[in-house]
C-alpha cells in the first residue's frame, strides 16, 4: 500500500508492492489471487486500512492489516529489506510546511499579504488532520524523488498465480 519510493527504501522480506491507488484501480483483478493470509502493509496503517476497505467492496473482507505499519514492524526489530534511503513523506510535509510558512511570514513584512499564504497552509494541515488524508503529501509522493521503480502490477499477479498454483 505504499508507494514505490517508500517499498524500495524500506520493506518486508517477501512482500509484494501495490501502491493505494493501484490497487483501487486493480482490485477486482487482484481478488482472484489473494486469500485469507494477506497481510496489509503501509507506513503506518492509514493506507492499509483504506486498502483493507477497497479490497473488502470487491469481495475479500478477511484481510489483515499489520497494526503500526512498517514503523511498528521497524521499532519491534523485525526483519527488512533495505534501499536508497529517502525521507519520509511526513518529513517531507514537514520540511516543505515549515519553509512556506517561515517564507511567507517573512515575506509578510515587505509584501502585505504574504503572511496569508502561511494561514492558508495551515489550514489545509488543519484539515488533513480532521480528514486523516494530506493533500500535501499525495502532491510530494508524485515527484521522482518519491516514485522509485514502478510497481508492476502484472508482475505481482503473476507471482500470486503462481503461487497460489
């Protein structure tokens, strides 16, 4: 459930890679290679549960999802897969949050008006956190830096096939 960027970084050994939005678009395809032992799988749990929710409108209600996510799995000392190291999206929200409304405040003193731009931030942050989503950190996860290698989607059903066979 997480994006490629955040797979490849850090991820279960013999986990498999479906970003959120790739599994919305290929659920129905992907309910005939999963069963009951499927274990849900993001940063924290907030994707896996909306995963675990798309999943369950196509027919397979039974899903897990790893409580905590991978930071969890990381503090509890679990085995990973590592990779390029990147920030994380949160980090990342963080940075680019923090700098435009440092920016705009300071920009506020010569330019009237400016300041406005930091209040409208943090309302959008207000929000993102009333929502349980970040539009903040949807934009960020869409630049390369955070894309990594694409999940191949028909790669990953063709190793549940296989599997299941």
């Amino acid at each position: 459930m997480r994006t490629p960027g955040e797979f490849h970084t850090a991820h279960i050994p013999g986990s498999y890679n479906v970003p959120l939005d790739t599994l919305r678009e290929h659920r129905t395809e992907l309910r005939h290679h999963l069963d009951e032992q499927v274990v849900l799988i993001c940063r924290s749990g907030n994707r896996a549960g909306q995963a675990q929710q798309a999943l369950a409108e196509a027919g397979l209600p039974n899903l897990r999802v790893l409580d905590g996510g991978m930071l969890a799995w990381e503090a509890a000392q679990c085995p990973v897969t590592r990779g390029k190291p990147r920030w994380d999206l949160e980090r990342q929200v963080r940075l680019a949050a923090g700098t435009t409304v440092l920016v705009s405040g300071l920009a506020g003193v010569v330019v009237p008006g400016a300041h406005l731009v930091g209040t409208a931030l943090g309302a959008g942050l207000a929000f993102a956190a009333v929502t349980n989503t970040c539009a903040l950190g949807m934009l960020l996860s869409k630049l390369p830096y955070n894309r990594g290698p694409k999940a191949d989607i028909k790669a990953v059903i063709g190793t549940l096939a296989a599997d299941r066979a």
